[in-house]
C-alpha cells in the first residue's frame, strides 16, 4: 500500500520514488488504482493498492514525454520523442498499436467514451484516430493551434475538447 493517504485516494506524494526524478512522467487512474511511471524509454505499470510493480518494463524507442489512461483503466497512451504514440493494454502490458507521428509529440488524451485516442503535436495541430473497434485505423486532423498544445482535456459532460496552449490560450470545440 502506497505510504500516504489523501481521503480514500494514495497521496501521490506516497508513489515510490521513481516519481520523484524531473525526468519521469505519471499518469495515475484513481478508479483502478493504477499508475504508469515513464523514465526515459521505460513504461512502469504500479498498483497502487499493493505498491507492486506489474508486468515486465516496457521499452520505447524514444524517451517518453506523456501518458494518459482511458476512464476504465484498461488502456494506455503514450508519446515519446521517437514521434510514436502507443496504445498500451495494461493487464498485459503490450502495445497493441503504434502511430508513427512526423513531428513530436505534445500530449496526449483519450475521449470520455474511450472510443477515440487524441495527440498534439509540438506545432499545434491535434489528431484523432478511432480505436473502439480494435483496429489501428490512419489518424486525421481535429483541429489547430497556432502554437504547441500542452494540455488536452474534455469538458465534464463530454460534449467539449479543450485544448490549451501553451501561452495560456484554451480553445473549445465540439467533440
């Protein structure tokens, strides 16, 4: 069990100290008490509950600069600087798609549904490419920035994709 408790959620602060390093990435999905740790090239999945490393490391080709989990935990995105994102099965731990980007990567996220994965790249531009039905289908275009994007989020209800900038500048747009 992670050290350190914030309510009914481990204190991320808790995390073992592969986080601690500004050279690794996090993403956490409280609802399965699941993390990735990214240091360099190397994937990490943690239980959280039981502060147990699951699975074999995953290597990528370049160093890994964002994570993000679907809502249900089971699946995993991530960017690296090889301007690859991959979509990671977490209960096996092994990629089961790969995009080869032609710029790097910014951030990435996944529709509320779970049906779609979406990057951004460091020019502004942010992708999307279907995945609910299995396949690796070819990304397209979603929409533009005119600087790098840094965050990709969705508004509660589902129904926006807020991206922002970053200086600063958060877009709306309909999902």
């Amino acid at each position: 069990m992670a050290s350190g408790h914030v309510g009914d959620r481990p204190d991320p602060k808790g995390v073992p100290a592969l986080v601690a390093r500004s050279q690794h990435v996090l993403a956490i999905n409280w609802a399965k008490n699941l993390a990735c740790i990214a240091g360099g090239a190397a994937l990490r999945f943690l239980q959280l509950d039981r502060a147990l490393l699951q699975g074999e490391v995953c290597e990528c080709a370049g160093t890994v600069r964002c994570l993000a989990f679907n809502h249900m935990g089971s699946m995993l995105l991530s960017g690296d600087d090889s301007k690859r994102v991959r979509l990671w099965n977490t209960a096996t731990s092994a990629c089961v798609a790969e995009w080869l980007h032609h710029k790097k990567i910014g951030c990435v996220a996944f529709s509320p549904c779970g049906a779609h994965a979406l990057w951004a790249d460091r020019f502004g531009e942010v992708y999307v490419v279907r995945i609910a039905d299995g396949a690796a289908a070819a990304p397209s275009i979603a929409l533009g920035h005119l600087s790098p994007v840094s965050h990709l989020k969705f508004a509660p209800s589902g129904e926006y994709l807020l991206p922002a900038d970053r200086e600063g500048h958060v877009r709306s747009r309909c999902a």
